[in-house]
C-alpha cells in the first residue's frame, strides 16, 4: 500500500472547500453534467443540503471542519477504485480517504456514471 507523501493530511485539513467547489463545478459541467447533480452526490456523501453548502462556502471552512459536521453516508465504504493515484478504500487517514471519497464522486460524475451507481444504490 502506497503511503501518502508527508503533509498530505496537514495540507487538505488546511483546503477549504471554497477553493476546491468551483473546480468541481467546472469539471462536471464541462463533460455536460449539472451543478444540480454535483450538489445531489455531495449531499449523498455529507448530507450538506444546498443551503448549508452555500454557508459552508460563504464561511471558507476547512476540509478538516468540513467533513467533520458531515454525516458520512453509510455506504461512502462502498466507494472503491484509484484517485490521485491512491486506491480509496486502501487509504488509512480518515480525513484523507474522505476528501479522496468526494474527489471519487465528483470525478464518477463527471465521467457520465449513472446516478444509481454514484449514489451506490444498487
């Protein structure tokens, strides 16, 4: 199993999800996808409503702080496959494997994965 470079946990703690948000929203809209679906998987993953991804933008919180007031969907285990070069269900730091969770769903999504599957539903 590959370790992360030193830091890595340090370094996304300190991201705030403001930065990361607009990316996410380019990625899947460029491969015709909608801010209204990214929304939909990242309330799957965190149950962040719209309302409260808006304040938790508005309010520039930290990844750390970010995934702490989630409420991890219970299927987020079920999420496999490499990101970053990293297999996620292979990633020992929580908050690591969280943020590398997010980046898998936005990326599924943006691929043109089915909604079902994303959501781990079937």
């Amino acid at each position: 199993m590959k370790k992360p470079p030193p830091g890595t946990a340090e370094r996304i703690a300190k991201m705030t999800f403001a930065s990361v948000y607009p990316h996410y929203v380019t990625k899947v809209e460029k491969k015709g996808r909608t801010k209204k679906e990214l929304h939909e998987v990242i309330k799957w993953l965190t149950g962040y409503d719209e309302k409260k991804l808006k304040s938790l933008i508005k309010d520039e919180v930290n990844f750390e702080t970010f995934f702490k007031k989630a409420k991890l969907n219970p299927n987020a285990h079920l999420i496999t496959g490499v990101i970053c070069g990293y297999r996620v269900e292979e990633i020992e730091d929580p908050l690591i494997q969280q943020a590398r969770y997010l980046d898998k769903v936005v990326d599924e999504l943006a691929k043109g994965k089915k909604m079902e599957k994303i959501l781990r539903t079937e």
